[in-house]
C-alpha cells in the first residue's frame, strides 16, 4: 500500500490532469473535416457552374466541390463503372434514365433544373449558310455534331435532321465529336463548316455565329436533370448542394447563361 504522502502526491496529480481531458475533447470536437463533393456535369453547365460553386463557398465553407465536367453518356459511363460521384447533372434524361434503371440514384433527390435550345452554327465569316437545307451544298463538306448515343445535343441535331428528311443525305458529311465544346472547337478552327450546340455554348463564341434554332417540336424536350449519387459517401453535404442548385441565387447566376429555368 502507498503511504499517505505518496498517496497524496498521486491525488495531486490526478487533480491537475483533470481539466485537460475535458479540454482536449471539446477541442477535438471542433475539428470538423472538410468534405470534398465530385459533382460529375454536362460541359455546357461548366461556366453556369464554376458561378455557382464561388456562391456555394460562401454558404458552405467546409464544403469544397470537384468538378469532371464532359459528354454526359461519358459521364454515365464512369459513374456505372464505379466512378467516385457525389453528384450528377447531365444535359439529357436517358443519361439519368440509365443510372435511375440501375439503382444507382439516391432515391427522392433527382430533379429536373434546366432546360436549353439547340442552334445551327458556322464560322463568323462564312455566309452561305442560312437554312438547314443550307448544308446539302457542295461548299459544306463537314457537320459537326455529338456523337448520338452518347452525347445528348448529337441525339437532338440527329432527330432534328431526321425530322427534315436530311439525316441520310448528310451522313457523308457529319463529324462526330465527345461534347459540344468540342463541336464547338471544330467550327472555330474552321474543321467544320457547320455544327450544332446548345445556345448557351453559342453565345459565348466570339469565332462562330448562331445561324438558326432547331424547333423544339423536332428533338425530344432538352432537359437537364440532377441527382445524388447512392454511392455518395457524402450523401448529406450532397443533397445541400443538389438543393442549393434551386436557390434563388443559383437560379439567378442560371439565367444570365440564358438556360431557361424550369419549375419544380
């Protein structure tokens, strides 16, 4: 047995220990980590997007957000292959529709944010394109569009066309890209002498000049939809950023790109 002033010394030093431990608790307690959200999007949200993500900062600061923007059918292909995604927001529903069909959607967070227009473009100076039946000349030797299956403005300018009777007919001629933007590059440079995007993209060109808006009656509904992924290891951060894209400042920054913003 210890004597008494051994005994005392060890009380002692129990005492002051004490108030540390609590301390050191609540210190660690306050140590929130920082979370990190791969948000996997449309290239023609990019610049909508990289707007709305300095907003988002201010409001969530411990939450930093990763972008992989490209071709949605890409993008739906390395999310059904395991792709690390918190969130998704594609330029077409069947991109969704897929991953929806898989189960890998977090049931009662997807939702329909935008909508788009396709247009008709051709290099600034070029001026013998005015019509879609414009591109049946013998001058317009390359059509740049997306690739159909995987690239949602493709899918449209190939229904547009079909609509017109021109698909077969300009088959020869059509150049398949990964995305718009690089449907975009190719009218810029001039390796294509026509192409399809959205509006949005076109807008932003200084090299290239919308000629003609396809109608909306020839293509399915361009609709942009979003979700959480189910595999999200963030799932609650990631449906705050799902929902802070229907905020009024989102929505805001979403209108000055000219997407139109759809009720929900």
């Amino acid at each position: 047995m210890l004597d008494c002033p051994a005994m005392n010394r060890l009380v002692a030093v129990c005492l002051l220990l004490l108030p540390a431990f609590p301390l050191a608790v609540r210190a660690e307690s306050n140590q929130t980590a920082a979370v990190n959200l791969t948000v996997s999007a449309a290239i023609s949200l990019q610049d909508a997007l990289e707007q709305i993500q300095a907003v988002f900062a201010t409001h969530e600061p411990g939450v930093t957000l990763t972008f992989n923007f490209g071709g949605s059918g890409a993008l739906q292909q390395q999310i059904e292959h395991g792709a690390p995604v918190d969130v998704f927001f594609s330029a077409g529903t069947k991109q969704m529709d897929a991953l929806d069909q898989k189960g890998l959607l977090l049931p009662g967070t997807r939702r329909n944010l935008l909508a788009n227009h396709l247009v008709l473009i051709v290099p600034r100076d070029r001026m013998d394109v005015r019509t879609f039946a414009d591109l049946t000349k013998p001058s317009v030797q390359h059509i740049a569009m997306g690739e159909p299956e995987s690239v949602p403005a493709g899918q449209y300018a190939a229904q547009t066309l079909t609509a017109f009777g021109l698909f077969d007919t300009l088959k020869p001629k059509l150049v398949y890209a990964k995305d718009v933007r690089q449907v975009l590059t190719y009218v810029e440079t001039g390796d294509a002498d026509a192409g399809f995007v959205y509006y949005t993209d076109a807008r932003l060109s200084t090299k290239a000049k919308m000629i003609i808006a396809a109608p909306d009656s020839l293509h399915a509904p361009i609709v942009y939809p979003v979700a959480v992924l189910k595999s999200s290891p963030h799932p609650g951060q990631a449906k705050e950023f799902e929902e802070f894209l229907s905020s009024p400042e989102a929505r805001e920054i979403c209108e000055n790109q000219k997407f139109p913003v759809l009720d929900h």
